[in-house]
C-alpha cells in the first residue's frame, strides 16, 4: 500500500518545483520546523518529485491545485509511494542492534526491515523513543551507498529524519568527517535531505553544509483533510475516539503529533487552552482553564503541558519572525521566559492549579 499524500506546504511546494525546473535546487538541505509538521513527509514528496521518470523539469501541475507536481503513475513514482525505490534511501532514529560494531550489510537489513514496517503503516508512525538514534554504523553505511552509482533513475535522495539523533562515538571520526565531505560535495547525481525538530542541537559543522527550510505549522483545513483520511482515521480511532474538530485542535497545526499517543495530545490541547484564555476577554476562562489542570497527583500530566506550551509560543514566536512582526515575536519569547518559570514553580510542591492562574495573568499581560 503506498504511503499517505502530503497534506498542506503548498508554498514550500512550489518554490521547490520552481528550483527544479530552474535547475537550482540545493544538493544539501535541512528541513526544520516543529515535530509532527510532517518535514518527512515532504522529503518524501521531494524525492518522488525528483525520481519521477515523467515530470523531470518541472512541467506538469497537479491538479487542480496548481502546483509542481511528479507524475504519481510512473514506475518511479509508484516505487517511491511504497517505499520501494533503490535510489531513495531513507534514515531514521532505530534502536541500537545487539553487535557493538555491526557490518553494513546488518545496518541495510536493519533499515529494510524497518522501512517495510513504515510502508505497511501507511507511512504514518509515532515519534522515535529516547532510545533510539543515528549511530556511526548508520552514517558508514550512508556514505558508501553515496559512492555508489544510482541504481534505476539517475540520481539517489538520501534522507535524514531527526538528525539531531546522530550519535558521535568515540573512534567515529573518520565517518563524521566522511558525512561531513558528503554534505559539503555530494556527488552531482545526489541530493541530502536532513530533518530536525531541533536544529540547534545539531553540530555547527553540519548546519554550516546545508541550506535551512523552514517548514512552517500546516493549516487547519489541510490536518481536517489529513484526519479525514480513511486510512488517517482508522489508525486514530484504533488510539482513541475523538472528534475530527478535537483532532485538529490537538493537532495544532502539526497532524504527526495525533500519531505520537493520547498523552501528547491531551498535553497540546491544555497548551492550547491556556493560550486561548490568556487571549480572551472572559475571565471565566481563566478560572475554569486553570482548575482543570487538578490538583498536585497531576503534576506528571501538567509538565507535559508546560513543555507543550513552550513548543507552541515558541512556534508563535517562529511565526512572527517569518512575517517580519517583530514585535509579536518579542511578545511570543516573552511568554516563553514565563513558561520557563512556571515549570521551575512545577518541579516543587506548588498545585498546578495555583501555578496556572499566575501563569494565565503573565500570559494576558504578555501576549496583548
């Protein structure tokens, strides 16, 4: 079965078809953005965009949307929509195989068997645990299949999901300065794609080798078509039963977060709500938001909310860079420093509910 269509980025989509066709598409890029706004998922369009034997420069639109598109019926495009095609090379977090210094050959089963697994979900997976990671076998293994000639199209895509994951080891040097080389001059049949939730925490070296995108939050209309998916749905209602609308606040803007469990998900709808009664007029909303937050035995659930919180302002703040609002940005990193207190104030004996009223009054003072 092949993978879920990519819902939203139109923008991206488009400026990506133009470089295409004008033939000044960046060999290494970073897509970044905030976890689950699907920077995979467009990696994946990219690469079929590129593999697709019928729409090599960049004619064909799809339709109705007027966008750059790939053909979806070619062999490369079919290969590419069930995870299939030889020159596409997709990396992710993976758990640590059992043989301290595992050849090539079982870092390659490893993915195959893992990529098949992705496939057979439809695309649609959970976030990798805290164990899991890029390790140096991996990034070995990345670097030789680079050397390699294509082995059906004319070019390979490499893609990097959370590249923040590498792992640097001790004695790896010659592979990190080898991945390094390979950003900085990727062979000319090869494009790199990395993706990171984190940016930051990836290594200057790296991030100097690459040219950033960012991949914004997608809009309600496209996470409501996204959750009203057949397939979408099922996996969702398996997980729990919600409404669409309830699914598309939770989403807030990034649908991959509905597929990472109901804890996550409770925790962004409560960010949400704390926003949303810092910003109304009713303080009413204020009072019931931060009575709902319970009592001292929920301190586990309101830390995920606080850093829920934190992710959402901090997308707010993204926002208003890109729109050149400099002020709104301000106000956005604002709310964050009061964030960032709040969950100092949770880590002691103080009742989420007290901390949540003081946080809503900073908030409505901050985010005017």
């Amino acid at each position: 079965m092949p993978i879920i269509e990519l819902y939203g980025h139109e923008h991206l989509r488009e400026r990506f078809g133009e470089s295409i066709g004008a033939g000044t598409l960046p060999a290494s890029l970073l897509f970044q953005g905030s976890r689950g706004v699907g920077k995979q998922r467009l990696a994946l369009w990219l690469a079929q965009r590129l593999l697709c034997e019928e729409a090599p420069a960049g004619a064909r639109l799809q339709a109705g949307s007027g966008l750059p598109a790939s053909c979806g019926t070619c062999k490369a495009c079919r290969y590419v929509a069930e995870l299939t095609h030889p020159d596409l090379h997709w990396i992710f977090p993976r758990p640590r195989l059992k043989d301290s210094d595992p050849d090539l050959a079982q870092v390659r089963d490893d993915y195959a068997e893992a990529t098949v697994e992705r496939a057979a979900a439809n695309g649609l997976y959970a976030a990798p645990s805290g164990t899991e990671g890029i390790y140096v076998a991996t990034v070995r293994s990345l670097v030789q299949r680079a050397a390699m000639s294509p082995a059906m199209g004319s070019r390979k895509i490499f893609i990097v999901g959370d590249a923040e994951r590498m792992v640097p080891q001790e004695g790896s040097d010659m592979a990190a300065n080898a991945f390094l080389k390979l950003l900085e001059e990727p062979p000319l049949d090869t494009t790199i794609i990395l993706t990171s939730s984190e940016p930051g925490a990836l290594l200057p070296t790296i991030r100097s080798r690459v040219v950033a995108v960012r991949v914004p939050l997608v809009q309600d209309s496209a996470v409501r078509a996204f959750v009203e998916n057949p397939i979408v749905k099922k996996a969702l209602d398996a997980k729990s039963k919600t409404s669409t609308s309830e699914r598309v606040r939770a989403a807030a803007g990034a649908p991959g977060r509905l597929l990472t469990g109901e804890s996550d998900a409770k925790a962004t709808i409560n960010a949400r709500k704390i926003v949303d009664a810092a910003t109304s007029a009713r303080p009413s909303l204020a009072y019931s938001t931060a009575v709902a937050q319970g009592a001292a035995g929920a301190r586990g659930g309101f830390a995920d909310t606080l850093d829920a919180l934190v992710e959402l302002l901090g997308e707010r703040a993204r926002d208003a860079l890109h729109r050149e609002d400099v002020s709104a940005a301000a106000s956005a990193a604002r709310a964050v420093d009061a964030v960032l207190k709040a969950q100092t104030y949770a880590g002691g004996n103080v009742s989420p509910q007290l901390i949540t009223s003081k946080l809503i009054r900073e908030l409505t003072a901050t985010l005017k």
